[in-house]
C-alpha cells in the first residue's frame, strides 16, 4: 500500500522546512494523478492551520490562461487555498531568509460577498453579482527552483501551488469593470505597466473556480477572498527591493525585501 495523502504531505512540508529543492512528488515510483495532488494540497493545508493556528481565507486561481496550463499538459487552470494567518497588509516587509527562492505575482484580489454555487452562475458576467470588494494584491511564493525548472502539475498543485502569502491593499468597492491600467515600481521608479483586461479576466477566474467547485459539491463561502491570476512579469527580488503594485482606481500595495 503506498504513502497516504497526509504522508506525502508531511513530506512537502518537510521539503519546505528544510529549503529541499524542489522535485517531483511520487507516490510507488509513479506521479500522481491530478486528483491526489489536490487530496495531498488538502493535507498540506491542514498541517499548516494546525501549525499556525489558521483558519482558510479564500482561494487561488493559478495558470490562468491557455498557454499556461497547457505547458504543463492540463486543460484548465489550477487552484490552491489561502490561510487567514497568512494576508498581510500593505507595507508587509519580507524576509528573504525564510524562503528557498522567493518570488512574486501581481493580481486583483476580490472579496465574495455571497456564498456562491456554481450553478448560480449563468454567465461570467453574473460572476460580478457576488463580488463585494476588490483590491491589489501581490502573492508571495516559494518555488524551490533554483534553476527556474518547471515543477510538474501535478506536484505544483499537491505544494499549494507554492503559496506562502499574499499582501492585500484596501479593499475598495466592488466594480464589474477590469479595465485598469496597471504600474509597477521598485524604488519609485516605473519597472512596467499594462492593462488588467488584456491580460486576465478576474470574472472568468472567478466563474471558472465555482464551476470547479460545484463539480466537487462545494460552494464558495461568504467573505472568501480570491486572487484571480498573475498580471504581470514573475518577480525574483533581492534583499533591499521595495516595490508598489497600482491597480488604476483600486488603490495599491507596497511591500518591501530584506535579507
């Protein structure tokens, strides 16, 4: 009989305890299928809010367009879940020791203001009805690779998509309009800019994610906060970086590195 959810995710665990560079999760010699790595992600999960007295928050869209889920040979994007320990306001100053290789996304974090079924919604559009607020939002992430290797999906789905934090702005009112210039900037300088509705739809994440979980019975609760996909380049920083994320007419977050 091979290694039990739990094992495997006491072994990921372990992994990020000990900054163990990353390596494909198996179970007897073999990957997993799709459905262990979100039974291990729920173990994984559970060990955390054990450790440090969490409760869930929300949840996480990852590889949320076409070429990047299907780089790593899947049809649709993936998820992860967030802890309530582990939002932290703007101005958040991070360590970098702490971490095997630190990196960072920027995204629009949105609030549900309603408990949301899947088959509430008829459209992505409607998706908009049970949103309450939205903010910016940067996770900060633990790849464990070094070399920048891909992770398998499998794997990467098992780590929590290798979720450690997100930093939240204000929340602001809801709006069902995405069309938000974006501008990124380290030491105060511009580093880049763009535009939220040529890139991701926060709708279609949200639309996608209570369809996923109407097909495992489950709802979206009430107050979950959700972030709805990478807007911009992947962030590796260094220690003394500081950088602000501005999502035009949503506010910002500042966050800054140090060693």
């Amino acid at each position: 009989m091979g290694p039990t959810p739990h094992e495997l995710a006491l072994q990921l665990q372990q992994q990020f305890d000990h900054r163990v560079h990353f390596s494909t999760l198996l179970a007897e010699g073999r990957t997993l299928s799709l459905e262990q790595a979100y039974a291990v992600q729920e173990q994984l999960v559970q060990i955390r809010m054990a450790r440090h007295n969490a409760r869930l928050a929300g949840l996480k869209i990852a590889l949320n367009t076409p070429a990047a889920w299907s780089k790593l040979g899947l049809s649709e994007p993936v998820y992860g879940q967030l802890l309530d320990a582990a939002l932290l306001p703007s101005d958040a100053v991070l360590s970098m020791s702490d971490y095997t290789h630190m990196k960072f996304e920027f995204e629009v974090a949105v609030r549900i203001g309603r408990e949301l079924f899947g088959d509430d919604l008829t459209s992505v559009q409607a998706a908009a009805d049970w949103i309450d607020a939205v903010a910016p939002a940067v996770e900060v992430l633990d790849d464990r690779c070094p070399e920048k290797t891909p992770p398998d999906a499998q794997t990467l789905v098992a780590c929590n998509v290798n979720n450690t934090s997100v930093i939240l702005g204000q929340w602001q009112s809801a709006v069902s309009d995405f069309d938000r210039d974006i501008t990124i900037t380290a030491h105060g300088a511009v580093i880049e800019q763009g535009n939220v509705a040529d890139i991701v739809s926060p709708l279609e994440s949200v639309y996608w994610l209570a369809k996923v979980m109407a097909r495992q019975q489950r709802s979206i609760p009430a107050g979950a906060v959700l972030i709805t996909g990478n807007l911009m380049t992947v962030r590796f920083p260094r220690a003394g970086d500081q950088f602000t994320f501005e999502l035009g007419g949503l506010g910002s977050v500042s966050f800054r590195c140090e060693p």
